[in-house]
C-alpha cells in the first residue's frame, strides 16, 4: 500500500512499483507532534522527507517561507549537497513522513543504478521547479517591479 502512496512523488516517477518496492527496506517512517521541528537550520540532516499526512511550515530566521502538507517533500537540498539545512521546518499538526537517507540513496545506487538515476534525475527537477517558484516570487515583491494595469 506505501509504494502507491509513494508513486504519487514527483521523486518516484518512472519508476516501476517493484522498483519502489525495493526502495522502500530502505526507508524511515518518522512521526512528529505539533509544534516540533522535523528540520533545524543550520543542522546536518541528509535525509530527503515525504509527507504522508499532515502540514509543516518552512521558516527561516523566523519567518514562514511557505507551508506543506500531504504528498510534499522537503530536505531535497540536504540530500544534493549534504550540506547544513537552509531553513527550520515544524511540524504544525501530527505530521507523518517517509524518509530517504543520503545513505540509503548510496545503496539504492550500489544495488540499481537505474532507480537511482531515474531519483537523481527527478530530485534535480524538484529542485529546479522549487528555484522557478522562488524565482517568480522574488520579482513578484521586488522593489523595481513594476504593478501590473
């Protein structure tokens, strides 16, 4: 029943539910609480997360960037650059996600390099749709901006 949940993840397609099937060993199932923060900025986190059910905001230096909820992902940059977080994520409900670790992709690409190129290809799309978003929101509330008639 979780991979069809999981083949509704921009992240998963194209691939086939066997392929999911064989990912899924490798996943985590993590339960957060109102008010708890699933991801702290600055932290180390490597793990890329599927919401499954319930909504997060995303916050940086206290504001609230943008809110997520059921069949969102986040933790997408974390896991191409393992580097520190850029923002603090909290759970605003009991929030359910699935996780993918840095380590688990590193089997999944030592076991079935097609899977992992087909999830590499997808993450790289997922983040570039999110910059196109940011991007647009960015000239959207520049000061040089002109108000549309």
């Amino acid at each position: 029943m979780i991979s069809s949940v999981l083949s509704q993840y921009s992240l998963f397609n194209g691939l086939e539910p066997e392929q999911i099937d064989g990912i899924l060993p490798l996943m985590e199932h993590e339960i957060y609480e109102p008010g708890a923060n699933i991801i702290d900025e600055g932290t180390c986190v490597g793990k890329v997360r599927f919401i499954i059910d319930g909504k997060v905001a995303v916050e940086k230096g206290g504001i609230i960037l943008m809110e997520l909820g059921d069949g969102a992902v986040f933790g997408e940059m974390e896991v191409v650059d393992v580097e520190p977080a850029e923002a603090t994520v909290r759970a605003l409900v009991e929030t359910r996600v699935m996780t993918l670790s840095v380590d688990a992709l590193g089997e999944i690409y030592e076991k079935d390099l097609k899977t992992y190129s087909f999830i590499i290809m997808n993450l790289a799309r997922d983040i570039s749709r999110r910059l196109r978003r940011m991007d647009g929101k960015a000239v959207e509330n520049s000061p040089g901006t002109k108000p549309k008639p």
